[in-house]
C-alpha cells in the first residue's frame, strides 16, 4: 500500500513539474497595437540612408533635409528602397496611360512600377501629377503599404492612433496603414503629434527609411501585404 502511494504521489509530481515546463516555454503574446521589439532611432538617419544609396546629397554635399518631396521622387525611392521592379505586378501588362508623365520623363519608369503595382495611385484624367508635394499622412502610409499594411482589428487601429491628438486628420483610406507606419516606428512624432497634413519633407523620409533598415536587421515579423486604397 505504502509503494502504491508512493507511486501515485510522484506521478502527480511529474505532472505538475510538466505543467509547470509547458507554462514556462510559451512566449506571452504581445498586445495588438504594441510592437514586437521598439528600435530605438537611428542615430544619423540622414547618415544610414545615404550610406544604403536610398537617398544622395547634392553636388554640394548638402542633403537639404528641410526640402519638401514630390510625388515622383517618392516613387522613385520606395520603387528602390522595396525593389518594386522585381515584383511580378511590375513586370506584367502595357504601361499604363498618364497623360501628364511623358516617357522621358526621369521618373517614368519608376511612376509605371508604383501604379502598376498599385503601391501609388493616380488621379482623375489619368493624371498622376508627379511634381505635387505630398503629405506626411499620404507619403508615410503609402511607406507602410510598400513595406506591408497589418491587419490590425478597427479597433486596435483606432487604439493605435488614439495615442495622437491630431490623428483625427488622417484620411479614412490612410488610417490602417498610418497605424502600421506607427506601430513600426517609421513616423517621427515630435510633441505626440504626427502632423498628418504637413508636407513631407526629405528628412522626414529618412528618419522612416532609417527605421526600416534597422528593422532588416532585426525582422520580428512579416506583415500581410494588403491593396492600397486609391487616394
């Protein structure tokens, strides 16, 4: 009777001891709406993108980080930073007609790999209006549609954006990518605020390029790629 006790007592030991095992080995689940691991900023983003050969400088040496961004040279980089031109979308069907960007213009090429695919849109008229400026809400989600948009729930998006008073200006199509962009550390918030409706401007971009090529480094995880909304 005693050895049967004994048996039965070490048996319940084992098992809790496995229990226990189990409980350790599982990772907790971060909360949707955290990141997985916070980068902390680039030190010299400026310094990162140029080294990269993602953004250059002038003749002058000069980055001219205060300068505003057109459409077309937001094209042009993402179609570099993300290698659009490999994607099979971009090797695929006639080019499509954009009346007020001509085929040697510098920037046709890479205008034809961002609408083709769909990583820009144009507007009305087949116009794609290459040299408009762009806002940081416009130019940072379309950053996070290039890089991949999360599936985040409404409402975790909602949360996310929460966080910043003045994110009640972004666009209703930006909003999910927005949320993505600033989950991942790409946006350069000063004050807790976004700014969604300020032009972008050069440094703007590098500080979002330099985050992701410090997230190349460290992949956590790879986000759903989903079809940008025309804008």
């Amino acid at each position: 009777m005693h050895r049967l006790l004994s048996a039965i007592s070490l048996v319940v030991l084992l098992q809790g001891l496995q229990l226990v095992v189990q409980a350790q080995s599982v990772p907790e689940t971060p909360p949707l709406g955290e990141p997985v691991e916070v980068i902390a900023p680039v030190a010299d983003p400026i310094a990162a993108v140029v080294a990269a050969g993602l953004m250059t400088k002038d003749s002058n040496g000069d980055f001219r980080e205060t300068d505003l961004l057109s459409r077309a040279e937001l094209a042009s980089i993402l179609v570099k930073t993300f290698q659009l031109n490999q994607r099979a979308a971009a090797k695929q069907g006639e080019p499509v007609p954009v009346d007020d960007v001509s085929p040697n213009y510098w920037g046709y090429k890479d205008i034809q790999t961002v609408l083709k695919t769909k990583t820009m849109t144009g507007y009305r008229g087949r116009l794609f209006y290459p040299n408009q400026k762009i806002t940081r809400a416009e130019a940072l989600a379309i950053f996070a549609q290039a890089y991949g948009v999360y599936q985040f729930p409404d409402a975790t998006v909602e949360a996310i954006l929460a966080r910043y008073p003045d994110s009640q200006n972004i666009p209703a199509w930006a909003r999910k990518a927005m949320a993505t962009a600033l989950n991942e550390g790409f946006v350069n918030v000063e004050r807790n605020r976004i700014s969604p409706l300020q032009p972008i401007t050069r440094g703007d971009l590098a500080y979002a390029l330099s985050q992701y090529l410090a997230r190349q480094t460290r992949p956590d995880s790879t986000p759903a790629q989903e079809t940008p909304t025309p804008q």
